[in-house]
C-alpha cells in the first residue's frame, strides 16, 4: 500500500511553536550541511601530508562525500515521506554528528574515506528533509517566500563560511577540527527537533527497491565521474565510463518508473511546467555555484598567487551581503511572481558571470574584480532561492521530500556537467598564467551563455501560473 498522508498528516508535523523556531533548526541544519560541503577543501594538504595519500588519491576525500550525498538525495527525500520527516531529520542529524567524529579520529587514508561515504549518506537524510519540514510547515506564498529566503541565506552562509573559517581551523588546531566543528551543532538539533516538531502518523507503505537502486548508483556515478578525470583526462576510459553508465541506469530508471505500480519517483510529477522549468534552473544554479566558484578560485589561486584563505577573504563579502539579500527576497519574490522572479535571476546571474569573466586577466586590478564578485553571489542566492521555491511549489505534502530530493539531485548534477564541461575548457592549453587566465575567461563566457538560455526557456517554458503575474 502506499503512503497518502492528507492535509492533516502534513499538520501534524507543523513545528510546536509556530513556524519561527522550526525554521531555525532548519536552517542550522542547512548551515551545517553547506558548511561541511567547502570546509574540507582547504584542509585537503593537511590530510594528504598525515595520512599519506597521493597527489590524486587525496580528491576521494571530496569525491566520497560529494558521491554518497548526490546519489542518495532522491531516496533519502521519499524515505522521509514515507516514514516520517522528522524520524528521518533526527537519524540523519545523530548520524552526520557521528560520521563527523569519526572522519575527525581518522588514522588511515581508507577511515577517513570511509568516514566521508557514510557522512554523504548522512548529509543526504538531513538535506531533503529539511526542505520538505519546511515547506510543509509554511503555506504557499510570502511566507513560504520570507521562510525560503532565509534558508538560501542559510546555504550560502554556510558555503562561504566553510571557505573562510576553514583555513583558520586548520592553522589552529589540525585539519581533524574541521570535522569536529559540526558535531556539537548536529547533536543539538538532534536533540530539539523532537520537541519542536511533530511527527506524522507512519503508515504502511512499500520502497521500490530497484528503483532506488538504479537512481542512487546513475547519478552517484555522474557525480563522480568529473573527479576521475583530475588524474586520466576528460577524454579518458575512467571518466567517460562512469559517465555513460550512470546515463544508462538513469534511462533503466525512467523506464522501470513507468511502469513500477507503487514507484520511487511519481513522474507525472513533471508535467506540470513550473516544476519541471524549476530543476532546469537548478541544474543551471549547479552550474554557477560549482564551476564559477571553482573558476574563481582557480583564477585567484593560480593565475594570481593567493592562498587558500586569501582567495576565501576576497569572496567572502559575498556572504555578507547575501545575510541583507535573504531579509528583502521573499518580498521581491511575492511581488513579482516567481515567473518573473526565477527569470529575473537566472538572466542575471548569465549577465553578471560574463561581467566577473571580463574581469579576469593576469594583470587585472583585483579589487575591481571583488568588487564584481558581490552582485554575482546575490544573483546566484536569488537564483538558487527562486528554483527551490518553484519546484516545490503546487505539490502535495506528501511529495515533498520527493520534489525536494529532486530538485537537490538536479543542483548536483549541475555542478558535476558544469565541472566537468567547463574545466577542460579553462585549463586544457594552461602553458602560462596568461594562458590559464584567458581559458578561465573563456569558460566563464560559456557558462553565462548556458545560464542565459536556461533562462530564457524557463520564462517560456514556465507559462503563467495561476495567481502569479
């Protein structure tokens, strides 16, 4: 039988007090899990130099976590709708804070690797439902709107927090304190959530087992396959296998889903227009936030010689700024419409990389080339903000974790295409920091291009909702 949980169901897992402090669990969660997404990778050196890997065995650390947390996104979400988003939110929160210790007590390359699938797994509990917590919690419109400003507030904080405070950690007290630092946070939502939110009723239900199998092995494939291409190339068997099989179980998937009676993934979930028009623009949002950060760094790093923190204290602004966006966006928001809205950001954020592309060159003045960072992140927030509202919006409560998996899955299929689309392009004749200058310039000019026409078709493809403008 399957799970249908109705309007009071959804009521019954409305945080005790009022939305308000239900939102601030959510949102350290967030925080948390965004956090541990960038905070590592300054850390990287430390852990290679202690526990022995090579050069390019070290990129598993990222590529575990990164594996793990995309590919088990869409089933982690529906977990959550049938057996309980808040039972699921706390597993997942005791589990991070666990997975956590244990990759900070790491004494061998294979522990801490280890550490990083099961953290992944963990983060992907945590981060669909969350979502769907959310937006079961708040109606549809300006609070929804207010509510999901402050959780994309809550996303970039948290990444650019990673980036920043990272490098201090790791001078401080060791690359094992950048895991360590989630602990405390994971175990004290663990421990609140039961009092803030409600549970709803479990009732039987039945997993489509090879469905969730074939969906989380086709996209933690993808997700991986741009890390093996550090070490072989982009034109190389161990990235383009990967690559092709994890299409191939993806293709296997749709066609057992439409067939499957009780399936993982409803897919008449995407004829609606605005849904399906929201994953294409979080696909483009995974674009910018993994390979245009990325391209950032490479320039900063690469092309003009600053270290990990410097290049972290140049971007960091950003998030500062985006802490003012996130308490104006869901006005914004609800007086344009989200047609208007999502359009509005996508077209921006296109137009404001191809500003921070003119800016790159090995003799740019870099404080001009700050200065253009900061309207790119707030399109990039607004962009990410507008997609998540979208594509939960018009969805029933008992498909929220649902939509949430997906539209999650879709922004990390985003920044593994980005990745591995564009790198090449910046780094394949890199014989100089002019050379790599100018392929960076080049990428970012490509990425605005695809970001422009994301948005463009979203705008068409959206149509006009009803009650939107």
């Amino acid at each position: 039988m399957n799970v249908q949980a109705s309007r009071t169901d959804s009521e019954a897992e409305r945080p005790v007090g009022g939305p308000g402090f239900g939102l601030v669990l959510f949102l350290c969660a967030q925080f948390m899990v965004m956090l541990d997404a960038s905070i590592v990778t300054v850390a990287i050196p430390s852990i290679q130099h202690d526990l022995g890997f090579s050069s390019t065995g070290v990129q598993m650390v990222i590529t575990a976590y990164n594996t793990a947390f995309g590919g088990a996104l869409i089933l982690c979400g529906r977990i959550g709708d049938l057996l309980g988003r808040r039972r699921v939110f706390v597993i997942g929160m005791i589990a991070f804070a666990a997975t956590s210790l244990l990759c900070g007590l790491s004494e061998s390359a294979l522990m801490l690797v280890g550490g990083r699938v099961l953290q992944g797994f963990s983060a992907a509990l945590i981060a669909p439902n969350a979502l769907a917590l959310l937006t079961s919690s708040t109606p549809e419109g300006p609070a929804r709107a207010k509510a999901m400003s402050k959780f994309g507030m809550a996303t970039v904080l948290g990444f650019i927090s990673g980036l920043v405070f990272s490098g201090l950690l790791v001078r401080a007290w060791g690359w094992q304190s950048v895991f360590y630092v989630t602990v405390p946070v994971g175990l004290l939502v663990a421990l609140l959530a039961p009092r803030f939110i409600r549970e709803a009723p479990r009732r039987p239900h039945k997993i489509d087992v090879v469905g969730a199998v074939l969906i989380t092995l086709g996209v933690a494939l993808i997700v991986a396959a741009p890390a093996q291409s550090v070490a072989s190339g982009f034109a190389s068997a161990s990235f383009l296998a990967p690559l092709a099989a994890g299409a191939a179980l993806l293709v296997a998937f749709l066609w057992l889903e439409t067939r499957h009676p009780e399936p993982l993934v409803r897919l008449a979930l995407f004829r609606s227009p605005v849904i399906r028009s929201a994953n294409l623009v979080s696909v483009a949002s995974g674009f910018c936030s993994g390979a245009a950060y990325l391209l950032t760094t490479m320039f900063l790093q690469e092309v003009r010689g600053y270290s990990p923190l410097e290049a972290g204290l140049i971007v960091a602004p950003v998030g500062v700024l985006n802490i003012a966006l996130g308490f104006v966006l869901g006005k914004w928001i609800t007086r344009l419409g989200i047609r208007v809205s999502i359009t509005a950001a996508t077209l921006g954020s296109g137009l404001l990389i191809a500003l921070v592309g003119s800016q790159v060159s090995d003799t740019a003045n870099i404080w001009v080339f700050a200065v253009v960072l900061l309207p790119m992140g707030m399109a990039f927030m607004a962009t990410t903000v507008t997609s998540t509202l979208a594509a939960t919006t018009g969805v029933a409560d008992h498909e929220q974790g649902l939509a949430a998996g997906v539209r999650q899955t879709s922004f990390q299929l985003g920044i593994a295409v980005g990745v591995a689309v564009l790198i090449p392009i910046a780094s394949g004749h890199a014989a100089s920091p002019g050379d790599l200058a100018e392929g960076i310039r080049t990428a970012l000019l490509v990425l605005a291009a695809i970001v422009g026409v994301a948005g463009v078709v979203t705008y068409f493809g959206m149509g006009r909702p009803t009650g939107q403008r």
